[in-house]
C-alpha cells in the first residue's frame, strides 16, 4: 500500500494498492487482448469513445477536483476553472483528430502500380506520467494512443494516483472494450517492469531527465519506440523596450503557476542592462503579491509543493546558490509543504541554481549587454522546452526565437498552450510532442500498401521490373 498525504497539510488522504511485476504482465496481456479489437475500430468509433469520455469528465468535475486538490494541494479553482476545461478540450481535440490522421494518401508512385500510405496503431503503450498536473499529463498520453487505435497501460506517479485511476473507470463507463485502459500503480520498480515487458511495443514517459534516460535504456533490449517529455529551464529574455508592467506579471505568473512545478516554468530571466534595476523593483513587486495558501480558498493563488522531501530540495539549491536573494528564500511553517515565491539575482550562469531544474517558485535574474549575449545565455543549459521574449520590436522577437534552441517561443507571454499546438522539447528536455496532431501521428506507424495494376501473368524474369 502507498499512503497518499496531503501537501497542504501534511495529513494522509487515502491509501493506494501498490501493484506487482505480475500485475504490469497481466494489465499488459489484457491489453494486447483489447488491442487485436481496436485497432480494426474506425476513427469514428474512436473519436466516439474520447467524446462520450469527454462529456464523462466534465460531469464528474467535482469529484476528480477533489481527488487532484487532496494530492498535489494545487488551488481547486485552478483545477476546476483551468486545468481540468483544458483537459477536456484535449480528449475533444483528440476525438477530432483520430478522424484526420495524415498517411492515407495514394497515388502511382511506380509505373503499374498504386501506392497507398497507410497510418496503423504500433499496440500497447507503456505510459509513465509525473505527479505535477498528474490529471493532464493522464490525458496527454491517453488520448493520442487511443485515438490511434492503441491500448494503454498507464502508471501515475506514486503520489498522485487517484484522479488517473478515476479515469480508467470513467474510460470503462464510456464503453471501452475491457483492458484497454489499464492503470498500475507504483514506483521506479513498476515503472521499469513496465518499459521492458516484452508485450509493450512502445513507452512514453513525462519526468526528468534521469528517467527519461532509465526508461531510454530499458527500451533498448526490445527495441522499442520512445517517448520522452523532460525537464526544462525556461529562460524569459527581456528587452530595453518591454512593457515592464506587462512582463513582471507574465513572468512572476511563469514563475509561480502550479508553485512552480512546471517543466515550462520561467526559470531564469534574462534583463538588458539598461533595465536590470527597474526590472528586478517590477518583479519584486509582483512575486510579493503572490498569495500562497489554502487550496479550497479562492484567495489563494498557489498551493504546497509535492512533498515535505522535495521541499527540503528546493531549499537546498536556495541556500546554496550564488548571488542575492531578494524576496522568499526560507520555507514558510507548516502544517504543508508550502515555498514562498523566490526571487534571486546575480547568480552566476554556471551555477547549480541557474542549471538545474528547481522545480519550485524560484526566479534567478541576470543582465545581458547584447542581444547575442542574450541568446547565448538563454540556450547555455542542458535543457531545450520552452522559452519567452518580452519585446515590442516584432523582428526582433522573431530573429531570436529563431536562434533559440527550444520546443516554445512565447513572445510577451509565458505559459498558454493549445490543444492544436505540439508541446515538446529538445536537447535534455528530450522529444516526442504532447497535444496536436503531431501527438497522434507519434503514436502510430505509417505503412505502404503497393498494388499491382496488371492482372497476374507468366513471369519470366527474377529482376524487377
Ligand atoms: P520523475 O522523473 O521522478 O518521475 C516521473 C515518473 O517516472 C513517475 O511515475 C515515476 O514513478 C517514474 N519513474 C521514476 N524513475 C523511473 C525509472 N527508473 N523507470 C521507470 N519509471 C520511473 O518525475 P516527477 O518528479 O514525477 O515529475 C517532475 C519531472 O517531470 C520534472 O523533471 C519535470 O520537468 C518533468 N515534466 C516534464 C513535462 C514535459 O512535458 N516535458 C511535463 C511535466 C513534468
């Protein structure tokens, strides 16, 4: 058993059936079972099934809120107003697109034959997700696979089970042939045993680095097709000629959404010289209206962090950095988890603080003399997810996103994203794209039928044509 406790208060919640090796092989023999049947489905069948899913969802708002709130201690209207639309509209996105795959195109592409592209599903997806936005993550590898005509055996993070289970059964409700949905619960171990289960024929992963690389090398003895969502270090870079009202906001929310738990999350911002002091007085000011609190308050903008151990880690890479802190710094005192909104600057760029992924509410701030400056330091980590520019000088925006070596560019913004645009990264951030159809497309194979236009006849020959 796992004994689910609650960040926000440090009580337990709930306690969770840990699964075996014996029950990763059974969930994914039931699955190659409910593959042989979906995958001759129509895309219409599926985009039916992710619809009727859909509507399930959305009707059972109340109940999965509060499941994600009581273990991630994110603010329930967060959840409910936010994440939780943005995760239906994904499942309806994906409905749309199981019925425009790319592939199916044919022509004569060699005189005397037709050639037809074909998209096929690959089978059963291992599916590994992290316990940041545990509901989202859920949907972003659920739905693409299912809507190619795959079965999923899916593990949460041990920490936050509950609403990716609750899933499964609302899968079920909504008519999916048994086994195709299936969850197992657990840790690194379980994870593992999924990944290198002869019978899954590709894993997907959303986590850090270091697991991506565990679930790379796993996947290798098979030969199996990956999926890797990594860490990030988003860099902000702002210009001399930024609206310094607007980009203190939309950093300080970058910085501090979901307590900074994001793998897109504002992480260094990079300030023209010129601006550095006015800059660093906006941001202070608005990291300081950030209000951590209650999750069930409509006061509060940001929750706990995961668990008093990653708190403890937060801290550490606080109290070891280099350069000024001016805001936050220390953990607030209980009962929960919770980090105050940091703000450090003059750190040095090749510092733990400015290369490591913190993952929590903690913004390093640097100046640049040139825009070449700028860029360098912006793509002087390990990572590659995503990134903003706050300028008004549109030629510029678009000549450095161009040199930024990163899956998203925002340009005055930091963070919105859509169900039709590809998220993914590059570099440590790994690849393979969440969302948009591109997600789909991952999650199938493309295959050429070539039909022959004569009708059979003595050969004569053993060369080809
Ligand atoms: P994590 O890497 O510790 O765990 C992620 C998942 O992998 C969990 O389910 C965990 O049990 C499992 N796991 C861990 N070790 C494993 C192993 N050796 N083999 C198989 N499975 C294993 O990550 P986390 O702490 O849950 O989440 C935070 C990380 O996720 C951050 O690095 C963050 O940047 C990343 N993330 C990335 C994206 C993205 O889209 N790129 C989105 C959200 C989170």
């Amino acid at each position: 058993m796992t004994l689910l406790i609650n960040p926000a208060t440090g009580e337990p919640v709930d306690e969770v059936p840990d699964s075996t090796p014996t029950d990763v092989s059974a969930a994914v023999q039931a699955g190659r079972d409910a593959f042989t049947q979906w995958r001759d489905t129509t895309p219409a069948d599926r985009a039916r099934l992710l619809l009727r899913l859909a509507d399930l969802v959305e009707a059972d708002a109340e109940e999965l809120t509060r499941l994600e709130v009581e273990e991630t201690g994110k603010p329930a209207a967060v959840f409910r107003d936010g994440e939780l639309p943005f995760a239906i509209d994904n499942l309806r996105f994906f409905a749309g697109a199981a019925r425009s795959l790319d592939g199916t195109g044919a022509g004569v592409l060699s005189a005397g034959y037709t050639s037809a592209l074909i998209r096929r599903p690959i089978g059963v997806i291992g599916s590994i997700a992290p316990w940041n936005f545990p509901f989202i993550m859920a949907v972003w590898k659920i739905g693409p696979a299912i809507a190619a005509g795959n079965a999923v055996v899916i593990k949460p993070a041990p920490a936050t089970p509950r609403s990716t289970l609750r899933l499964a059964a609302l899968m079920a409700e909504a008519g999916a042939p048994e086994g195709l949905l299936q969850v197992v619960t657990g840790g690194a171990d379980i994870g593992q045993a999924l990944v290198t289960d002869p019978g899954v024929d590709m894993v997907g992963v959303t986590g850090s680095t270091a697991t991506g690389r565990a679930v790379m090398r796993g996947a290798t003895g098979g030969l199996k097709r990956v999926h890797l969502e990594l860490g990030g270090k988003a860099p902000a870079l702002v210009f001399d000629d930024a609206s310094l009202a607007d980009m203190a906001f939309g950093v300080t929310m970058g910085a501090t959404y979901n307590t900074g738990q994001d793998c897109t999350a504002a992480t260094r911002v990079y300030i023209a010289r010129s601006r550095y002091d006015e800059a660093l007085e906006a941001l202070h000011a608005a990291m300081e209206q950030v209000r951590p609190g209650d999750p069930w308050s409509d006061e509060t903008d940001i929750g706990p962090l995961i668990s008093a151990a990653h708190r403890d880690r937060v801290n550490g890479f606080v109290t070891r950095a280099s350069g000024r802190v001016l805001l936050g710094g220390k953990p607030i005192d209980g009962p929960g988890f919770y980090y105050p909104p940091t703000l450090i600057a003059d750190a040095d760029q090749s510092s733990e603080i400015v290369q490591g992924e913190i993952f929590g509410p903690v913004l390093v701030a640097l100046p640049f003399d040139s825009e070449e400056e700028a860029i360098r330091l912006a793509n002087d980590t390990p990572y590659g997810l995503a990134s903003s520019i706050w300028s008004v000088d549109v030629a510029r925006a678009l000549r450095v996103a161009h040199q930024l070596d990163v899956g998203v560019t925002w340009v005055n913004d930091h963070l919105p994203i859509a169900s039709e645009a590809p998220h993914g990264g590059v570099k440590g951030s790994g690849f393979g794209k969440d969302m948009s159809q591109e997600a789909v497309q991952e999650y199938s194979v493309v295959r050429h039928l070539m039909i022959k236009h004569a009708a059979p006849e003595a050969r004569d020959s053993f060369r080809p044509a």
